[in-house]
C-alpha cells in the first residue's frame, strides 16, 4: 500500500527529474525512439530552464514512498480576449505522467486537480490538452471535452 502522496512545484532544483520524466513520457507514447532523443532532450532541458525561469511553465511532481511518481505541466499563455474567454489567459496541460506502479490510483488525477487549481488561482479559466487514447476517460472525468472545431498544422504548410 502506498502512503500519503505529495503534489509540488517544481523547482530548478528538479530540472533533471523533469528531463528524465519528459523523456519517458515521448518514448512511452511513441513519440521518440530511444536512440533519437540526444536533440530533443538538450531543447528539452533549455524550454524548462527559461520557461521555469520566466513563469511560462509551470511543473509539479507527485512523490510517495520515497520516490518520484509522476509529474505534470502547464504552459501559460495569453491569446486575444474573447466573450469565451474575456482576460485572454490560458494554460495547456502537458506532460502528464505517472510511472506504472502509480497508474491503479488517483495520482493522475490529483496531478491534474493541483494544476486546474494552480491556474484557478491566477483568474485563468481557458485551460485545454492533447490526450491519448488511454488518458482521455480521466480527463472527461474531470470535465475537459472535446473541441470539434479545432485544427492544427504541423510541419510545413502546402
């Protein structure tokens, strides 16, 4: 049985702790070969440094028992204000993780519930995420939905 888990910012202090877990989460979902992360994980480690830095990322690990569990992130933005969204601000969820051994608890979920709440306490209410397959029942637990009308264009146009 495992005790009491702890959700905190993170900190510079846990730069290579976010690296590693970043890493697993692209080669756990297929994005990444493991021979073929030496480039990403330097830009990796550069995004953290600044955005840490400048609070346009913010990052949390869930521990327990000693160890690292899982972690989440958030990217701060702001886009033009509408009447969907008056101040403009907005929060991407990324970077939801949570090793094997976490997966049968809620710890995905209290990852997900520290950073809604960690955007609720700066007025942000436009909060959105990519999801896999496997994650996204959690997520329309919580109450996020589906964005018919969405398109993205990745790599070169036309």
């Amino acid at each position: 049985m495992m005790t009491d888990v702890v959700i905190r910012q993170a900190s510079h202090e846990d730069l290579d702790t976010l690296l590693q877990l970043r890493m697993e989460v692209l080669h756990n979902s297929g994005q990444l070969n493991y021979g073929d992360s030496e480039e990403l994980e330097e830009a990796s480690w550069h995004y953290y440094q600044s955005a840490l830095t400048d609070g346009s990322h913010i990052a949390c690990i869930a521990t327990g028992d000693g160890r690292v569990l899982g972690c989440g992130g958030m990217c701060l933005h702001s886009e033009m204000p509408s009447s969907s969204n008056p101040s403009g601000k907005c929060a991407c969820l990324m970077n939801i993780y949570v090793s094997y051994d976490g997966r049968t608890t809620d710890i995905g979920r209290d990852i997900v519930a520290w950073l809604i709440a960690y955007a609720h306490r700066r007025n942000i209410t436009k909060i959105y995420l990519e999801s896999s397959v496997a994650a996204r029942y959690m997520f329309h637990s919580i109450g996020f939905r589906c964005m018919p009308d969405m398109m993205i264009l990745t790599g070169e146009a036309g």
